[in-house]
C-alpha cells in the first residue's frame, strides 16, 4: 500500500522549503521505526503552497511479536497438591491467558512461571495517522507563527489536509482542520478543486494541475530555460547557488523569461542593478562572454507562459522605477564628501556599549600605526592603510547603501574612487569586508588584507569585551564569522608569522583609552580564534589530535598551522614520526617528575658522555630548527629532530635522570627542557596518537 | 478604473465580507497600523473586523513631489479582521479581481516579508504581495502588540493605493493618475506635497517639534494615566508624527532615537492595559 500526506498551506518562505522537506523526511524516517512494519521508501516534496510526503510500499498491518511475559513463582502458582492458585488465576486473566499457554522456567531466583504472549500489529492506518499527527507537532521551523488556532504554530497557515492510505482517506484532524482527498493545483485564476483518489492519482492530477512537486525538476527547468532566454541576447544567466534556490522556492511550475533593462539605468554602477534584480526582484541577471551586466534579465513567473509578455511588461517597470530611485540616491551621494560621510558616523552606534561608528574608526586609524610600526610598513603603506581606515566606514550612511545594505563595501569604494582617492584605498574599503559568508574569496592587496583583519579583530575584542557569548544557535553580531575571516585571511598568508597577539593587545588598549569598559584579556581572544582555527582544520579534514598539536603553537604561528599539519600527516605511517613521538613522550614523563626551580644548563656539570653529547646535539640543532622554521621549510625540520632520536636514546639508556645530587639533577632536567622546547618550536607532539603496531 | 472608484470597489467589497467601512482617522500618522481602529482592536479577544483609507504621511520620503514614485503622505487600504477567516487569502485575490483585475493574465507572488513596530512593541509574520513583480499589499497574520502575545490573531491587509492605481491604469508617474474622470492626482495633491516637503525639510522648527515632544508626550501620559484611552492615544500618535518630522531633518541621533521610540513604547503599553482592563471589565460582547 502507498501513504500520501499533503500538507496545504499559505506560502511557505522560499528560503526556507528546502530545509522543511528535508526535516520532513527525516522525522518520518525516524519516527517509523517506532513501528513493526516493513515499507519501500519514504519521499518528500515541497512546493511554496505544500508539504508533501509519501510512504511507499507499505505493509498492510505491523507484524505481530511474541513477547515473553513472566508470571509468579510456580511455588505459589500451584498448591502442593499441583491445583493452579488463585495467584495464577489472575496473572492468566490479566494477560487474556488460558493455562495451557504457560510453561515453566528456572531463573537464578528460582522457578517461575512464564507464557508467551502475542501482541497484534496495529494497521497500516493507525500507524500512518500516528506518524502524520507527529509531523505535524514535531516539524519545526525558524519564527513559526500563530493564525487562528491557539496553541498550535506552523511555518504558515495550514489549510488543507490530505491523507490518503490507497484508495482510503486516513481520518484525522489538527489545527481544526480533518483530512480528507482536496487540493488545489497552481494558482491561475477561480481556484478549482481536484480530487485525488490515490497516491498514484496525486502525482497524475497535481501535474496535470501544473504543479511540478520536485524542486530539482523546477530547478532544472529554470536552468535550462533561462539559458536559452539569455542565449537569445548572447548572454548567460549568473546567479549563485542559494538566489537560484530561493527563486525556484517561489514557484510552482516556474517560467522563465528574459526582460529588458532601461539602457540608461546602466549610467549607475552594476552593483545597483545587480541588487535590484536579484534581491528586490528575485530575478537573474544576466552577462557576457566577459562577464559583463547586459541590460537584460531573467524573470521567473510562477505559472505558465499565457500573458507572459504582460507579466514582462511589469518587471520592467519595477525595475524602471527602483533604478531611477537608485540613481537618485546615487548622484545625491555623490554631492556628499566622504570626510563629510565620516562626520556622520558619530550618529551611528556600532554596538550598543562600544561607541558609535566613527569611535570605530579612530580605533582603526589608530591600529593602523600599530600594524604599520610591527610589519615595517614603507611610508607610503602606512598612508594608505590610515586612509582606508578612516574612510573604511564612510560608505555605510550613503543613501545607496541605506537602500541597498548589502552593496555597504562595493559603494564605499565606489564613492571613494568617484572622489579622488588612489586605487589601493578605494580596493581596500572593498576589500575589509571580505571574505563574505560562505565564500572564499579573499582580499587580494596588502593593505586590504590588513584593514579587513584589523576591522575583524576590533569588532572580536570588543564584542568579547562587554560580555557577548557565542554558543550554540546563538551568535547574535556573528562573531565566529568574524572570528572565521580571520583565520582563514591567516591561512592563506604564506608567512612564518604574524603579530596577531600583538594587534589583539593594542586593540584592548586602544578601546581602554577611547574610555570603553571593556573587560577581557588577550587570552580570551586567542581562545576564541583558536577555537575557529580547529574548525577550520576540521573543515580542511585535518585529524583531531593533529589539529591540536598544531593549535597548542602560539596565535602568531597560526598562518603555518595547515602546513605545520599537512607535514605531521604525512609522517603518520613512517618511522621519523614514530620516534619524534617517542623521544618527546619520554622527555615529557621525565620533566613531570621535576619539581623545585628551572635552571639553565651548566655544561661544566655533566659526568656522562652522552649526557655531554645530547647537549651538544641540542646545541648544533636548535639554530638550524629556528632557520628552518623561518623558513618555513618543516619537512627539513622534521629531519633535524629525527636525528637527535639516537642521541636521545643513548642518553635515557646510559644517564640516569634522577641523580642523588641536587644540581646534577637539576642540571639534565634543564637540558632535557631545552630539548623539550625545540620540539614544542614546532608542534606539541605529545597530542598525537599513534597507532599502536 | 480612476483612484476614486477603487477606494469605492474595495469598500463595497469588504463591506460585503462584514467589515466596519470607517471614514480615515483624523490624525496626522505614518501607517494604517497605528490607528487606534486597527492597534487597540487587535488587542484583545472580541472579534473585529474593518477597512479604512488610511492617508500616511512619511515625512521622510518626500521628494517636493518631483519624484515619480515617492510621496511625502500616500493612501493605504487597510483592512483588519480577528480572528482571520478560514479563506482569507481567496478573500483578499477576490479583492483584486473586485478592482477588474483578470488574475489569469498576471502574476501574483507572496514573498515572505516580516515586519516589526518597535512604537507599538507590534509584530506580524507574512507576506508582501506582488502583482507581476510590483509590491501592492502588505499581508500580515499580527503576532504581538505593545508587547504581548495575540490570541486571537487578527489578519491585516494593507493596500498600497497609489501603487495599485498606477499599476491599474498603467502609469508611470503617481502624479499622472487620474482620480475620477477630470482630476488627476496631481491636480489634487502636487501642490500640497511640495508644500509639505518644504515644510518637513526645510521650514521646520527643530527646537519647537522637540518641545512639542515633550508636551505631548506629557499630555498623553497625564491622559492615559487616567484611563481616558482615546485623547491619550491621539496625543501618542502626535509624538509619532512629531519624532517623524524630526527624524526627516536628520537631527535625531542614534541614542536620542532609542530614547524617543522607548518613550513612545511605554504610552503605547498604557494605552493596551487600559484596552485590556476594559475588555476584562466588561466582559466578552460577542
């Protein structure tokens, strides 16, 4: 037998379908095996007015079970003439038992009386209804709404029900509405009923009805449309994964086609047009082979493609009127000095207890010495990186981006060019903001990378400094994005090193003396971007205990964790790793048992050869390690604390450690820390498990 | 179909479905949602229902009426029903088919559009309504006011009147819209939008509108504090028109606006409890 559930509602976000369908199929899935029934396969569509899911090849009835129950002790169940007791009589009236379904058994407290009982499956129907009724309640959404039916909360008004189990309806009802075989296709005009009579039937009627359920089938049909809408104009329709997603999610049976943009909208910058087509419009925009905005693009109506060219016609004109609304904003904004911008940001708070906007500024203007003084910046670095800072937030109160949020770093730099400033300046106010969520794009010039990590860091320490928690869903200014852009802009330096700590540390101080109480140490803030560091090595399939090896570095080493990792990885299945493991667990036992003050080593101390010939091995070693360090070449470190393992071998065989005398003692702890802290230079590799051979 | 006769159609059509046809509140406000015939009725568990023009003024999007889209003061179409009717959507597209609409030959999307009121302490999760990608209508089910959880819910429907009509009659400046057969809405209503955006920008008194302010504010409390819910409330939405006129002059900065809008919100809360004990007071009229 098949099971059909329809769900019919008012429109459901088209950003959030997907995600619902999924949830339906997965708590279908899970809530099944409550039963005893076998079944082919479960599916789940959703289209914006409807959630659906079928059951297919399901069992008539769950199987029924043999279930052992136990009774009381024989010794009171019979009297000693062997008569069954009234005690049995009622355990077998309880059960709906007869004495001839009993047996008897020995359990280590003695013989009792046992019987096998049958439990009957429940049908198809029961158990189809008490998986759909826990659909209903266990579905659960992002801001869920009330409509008329205290109590009960769906993503949107549920108006209509089918349950269909083969030809039969499944009753029920919830939300004050019972199931029954109704629904209704596509949207054209006067609603028309259509009764389903099977499963099978609903997948015939609702297509005839023009609703296509899959929403990889709406998707591919508005993929290979729109090509051929943008084919006619030697374009290509560009769009990214999730506005495809969301533009499909608004229809039932999608069609696309191709409208024309005003050619003198395109007097204002792409990123305008762009927004207005794909974020206010939903529609597609569309380029050339160079990848340049035509002045065409691709709507998609739900429904067929009658009137279409009526429907066009009002496209174009939203699109006429919000570019001239565009445009208005974009010249005005122009009259405006971006110096005049940046007086603005006074009204602006940035969070609520750190300033506003342009105390923001001053704090990046001032970091901007920071960074410039650490890195050695030439003059003309540091003028520029100053300048992005300053104007860095000018952007964010033009009318275009009150307009239009999202183009905040594109108008920035947009506005900025426009006026004058040089082309480092105006790419770096793009460029802080980057990298955007879900993407990998990175800021490219130098001074772009450094606004946008001192942007980062600013916005880390003092959101960490008033309080700001980050766990679980709650992440309310996004901080572990924040924290996320960071790492990955660190990972793809290329450097040994970088005075992170040190940025971190000034931002504290600058915030202190701009007079913010911000409460917090460097430390929390290293934690916090350690913290993200794992999940992006995680992300990039590092092993767990790698990861932390590598993680225990200090902050500023964190540009070199991936290669750092990547070499460990490699060495996992050889012999080198093996012994550096080895060596650095035994010196780590030894050092555990060391109690009282470090001291440095005194060579004149030494008795033993091989205590004399470690320390010189350590000597000789520990200069080359740095270099290699610096020089990011870690195979070769890796090579250089290979060839201290016999060294250190001879040494734990042939020096005892524990030396009755306190200095000689003291003396081999120190040469053993120092042999410690070349190894620690690169990795701490006591987090790494090894698998045992 | 001219301006005028649209007002007629989508009254006689709720009149029909059992609306209340108000005539506009006679008080200078921002939306159809703060008039007391939609805020203090969706309080509450009596049921309601009512369309009303209502003339909103949004000093800030006045453009000296040169722009072709923005207007200083618009008209929407508000309608408010508690609890919301079973098929309240059909409702709503048999409104606009009231209006001549052939819905066959166009496209309507309902993109899912939020909203907030921090004023009011006032919520509603739904849709904006898109005529062959034009934005017509607000269609909201209300979650919260001043602050509370609604129960029941009320639908609220809001009409962009000058939006519809251009669509309607297939114009591209709101001026050019004829409002019956020998004015256009230009005729009537340019002169007085100039006015008032020189007026909002730069005739104001920015000293004297704070001071208002104050006097308002102080007004409604003294009058809410004594239970008189409806002159409270008027003086309200004169600090609401008032914090308008200010925000359009650039001149409230970012921690006097949420000082502003906290201030409102407690009148706004004044004047639900007092809804509330009334309601509690006299019982359900059903």
């Amino acid at each position: 037998m098949d099971y059909l559930f329809e769900i019919f509602t008012e429109e459901i976000p088209a950003t959030l379908l997907n995600k619902a369908v999924q949830n339906l199929k997965t708590i279908a899935e899970r809530k099944i095996q409550d039963f005893n029934i076998n079944f082919k396969r479960i599916e789940a569509f959703g289209t914006p007015r409807r959630l659906t899911l079928f059951i297919w090849g399901l069992e008539d009835k769950e199987w029924d079970i043999e279930k052992e129950v136990k009774g009381p002790p024989v010794s009171i169940a019979f009297d000693k003439d062997g008569n069954p007791t009234k005690i049995l009589g009622k355990f077998l009236s309880s059960n709906n038992l007869t004495e001839k379904d009993i047996f008897k058994k020995d359990t280590a407290k003695g013989t009792y009386v046992f019987a096998s009982k049958r439990i009957k499956g429940r049908t198809a129907e029961e158990v189809v209804r008490e998986v759909s009724l826990f659909l209903l309640q266990h579905l659960s959404f992002p801001n869920p709404m009330y409509w008329d039916n205290p109590g009960v909360k769906f993503i949107r008004p549920i108006r209509g029900m089918i349950a269909l189990l083969g030809n039969n309806v499944v009753k029920f009802s919830y939300a004050g509405i019972e199931t029954g075989r109704t629904t209704y296709g596509l949207r054209i005009d006067k609603p028309r009923e259509i009764e389903v009579g099977s499963p099978e039937d609903y997948l015939k009627k609702i297509r005839e009805h023009y609703v296509i359920l899959s929403f990889n089938e709406r998707r591919k049909m508005v993929e290979r449309n729109m090509k051929i809408e943008a084919s006619k104009v030697n374009g290509h329709p560009s769009s990214t994964l999730s506005h495809l997603e969301e533009v499909v999610n608004l229809t039932e049976y999608p069609t696309p086609f191709l409208a024309r943009i005003d050619k003198e909208s395109l007097n204002i910058p792409d990123c305008i047009t762009e927004s207005i087509i794909e974020g206010h419009l939903k529609s597609i925009v569309v380029r050339n082979d160079e990848g340049k905005l035509l002045p065409y693009f691709i709507g998609v109506r739900n429904g067929l493609s009658d009137f279409v060219e009526i429907v066009r016609a009002g496209y174009e004109k939203v699109v006429k009127a919000r570019v001239l609304d565009g445009k208005f904003f974009f010249e005005e904004d122009k009259k405006i000095k971006l110096d005049d911008f940046v007086k603005k940001l006074k009204g602006v708070v940035f969070i609520k207890g750190l300033g506003t906007l342009y105390d923001k500024t001053l704090r990046l203007v001032e970091l901007s010495e920071v960074v410039s003084s650490n890195l050695f910046l030439s003059s003309e670095e540091y003028e520029n990186l100053k300048r992005a800072a300053f104007l860095s937030k000018a952007g964010l109160v033009s009318n275009v981006v009150k307009e239009f949020p999202n183009l905040q770093g594109k108008m920035g730099s947009i506005y900025a060019e426009i006026q004058g400033e040089n082309k480092v300046v105006s790419t770096a106010i793009y460029e802080q903001y980057l990298p955007l969520p879900a993407s990998n794009l990175l800021p490219k010039t130098k001074v772009g990378t450094l606004i946008s990590l001192i942007d980062k860091i600013d916005t880390l320490v003092g959101a960490l400094g008033i309080g700001v928690k980050v766990s679980g869903s709650k992440d309310p200014f996004g901080l572990r994005r924040v924290g996320n852009g960071i790492v990955q802009i660190l990972f793809s330096m290329g450097v040994a090193s970088f005075p992170l700590s040190k940025f971190i540390s000034s931002s504290i101080e600058i915030y202190k003396k701009q007079g913010f109480k911000i409460n917090l140490v460097p430390e929390d803030v290293e934690l916090f971007l350690k913290d993200r560091a794992k999940s992006l090595l995680r992300v990039l399939s590092f092993r767990y205990d790698i990861i932390n090896a590598v993680v225990s570095l200090p902050i500023d080493f964190m540009p070199t964790y991936p290669q750092r990792a990547k070499v460990i990885e490699k060495h996992l299945s050889e012999d080198t790793l093996l012994y550096i493991v080895l060596s650095n667990k035994r010196v780590k036992n030894i050092l555990a048992k060391h109690q009282g003050k470090k001291s440095t080593v005194d060579p004149s101390l030494f008795f033993e050869r091989d205590e004399e010939a470690l320390y010189n091995a350590v000597e000789t070693t520990r200069d080359k390690v740095f270099e290699k360090l610096k020089e990011m070449d870690y195979e070769e470190v890796m090579n250089l604390f290979y060839t201290l393992y016999p060294v250190i071998s001879q040494f734990f065989d042939n020096v005892l450690v524990m030396d009755k005398k306190d200095e000689i003692r003291s003396n081999r702890f120190a040469l053993l820390s120092e042999l410690k802290s070349l190894f620690d230079a690169f990795a701490d590799f006591s987090e790494i498990a090894l698998e045992k051979k | 179909m001219n301006f005028q006769e649209m007002i007629f159609r989508l009254e006689t059509f709720w009149k029909r479905q059992g609306c209340v046809i108000l005539p506009p509140f006679d008080e200078q406000i921002g939306a159809g949602t703060l008039s007391p015939y939609t805020f203090l009725k969706v309080l509450g568990k009596k049921s309601w229902s009512v369309a009303y023009v209502q003339p909103s003024r949004r000093p800030a999007d006045g453009r000296y009426g040169e722009n072709p889209n923005r207007l200083y003061m618009h008209h929407q179409f508000q309608v408010i029903i508690k609890p919301p009717p079973f098929d309240i959507q059909e409702m709503y597209l048999n409104s606009l088919r009231a209006l001549g609409l052939k819905l066959a030959q166009h496209e309507v999307k309902f993109i899912e559009d939020n909203w907030e009121t921090a004023v009011l302490g006032a919520q509603g999760i739904g849709w904006e309504v898109r005529l062959d990608g034009l934005e017509i209508t607000q269609f909201t089910y209300f979650q919260k006011a001043a602050g509370m959880e609604l129960n029941p819910v009320s639908v609220e429907i809001t009409y962009g009147l000058e939006r519809l009509a251009m669509f309607i009659q297939g114009k591209d400046s709101v001026f050019d819209i004829q409002w019956n057969g020998s004015y256009t809405y230009g005729d009537l209503r340019k002169q007085m939008e100039y006015e008032e955006c020189v007026y909002a920008f730069d005739e104001s008194d920015v000293k004297k509108l704070f001071e208002l302010f104050d006097i308002y504010e102080a007004e409604s409390k003294r009058l809410l504090d004594n239970d008189l819910l409806f002159p409270g409330y008027q003086y309200l939405l004169k600090c609401s028109h008032t914090f308008n006129l200010l925000d359009a002059r650039g001149v409230i900065s970012i921690n006097e606006r949420v000082n502003l809008i906290a201030r409102m919100r407690h009148l706004a809360e004044l004047a639900a409890k007092i809804v509330l004990k009334s309601e509690e007071k006299n019982g359900l009229s059903v």
